[in-house]
C-alpha cells in the first residue's frame, strides 16, 4: 500500500480519551497532524480510524512511513 507525505520525523504524543474514535492522516497532507482534516480529498488515500480501547498517551506516526498505522513503529529513524 502507497504511503503518505513526510510531515515530519518524529511522533507526536496525543493523551487519548477510553471510548473515543480518532482519524490518522495517512496521506501526510493534513494541517492538524496527526489527525485528518480532509486533505486528502487530492490523493487517492483516506484516513485510518483509531478507536482507543483505554485512555493513555498515544504516539502517532507522523513520518506516514510507518508498518504500524496509525501509530508510530520508529520508522522515522530510518529515514
Ligand atoms: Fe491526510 Fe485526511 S488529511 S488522510
């Protein structure tokens, strides 16, 4: 499967809420990483759904390399 845009090198931690469904920006274009914001509608991709089982911090891939989507498997470090 294609992978995004590089929209930076690192993880970003996002303190997730028990219950609450978020949506990844896979395509790497969005503005409010590391969360959709429907930039995608110019690539072919869409956003992948996380639903977080229990609140805890949660570190997302922002590299949109990752083998983990939608969180982070330390790709970035090989970039
Ligand atoms: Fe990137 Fe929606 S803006 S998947």
């Amino acid at each position: 499967m294609a992978k995004g845009a590089i929209a930076a090198r690192e993880p970003m931690m996002v303190p997730v809420v028990a219950g609450k469904t978020y949506w990844w920006c896979a395509c790497g274009l969005s503005k409010k990483q590391p969360f959709c914001d429907g930039s995608h509608t110019k690539t072919d991709m869409v956003p992948v759904e996380y639903q977080a089982e229990k609140s805890k911090d949660c570190y997302f891939c922002v590299c949109k390399q990752t083998g983990q989507e939608p969180l982070c498997d330390g790709t970035h470090n090989r970039l």
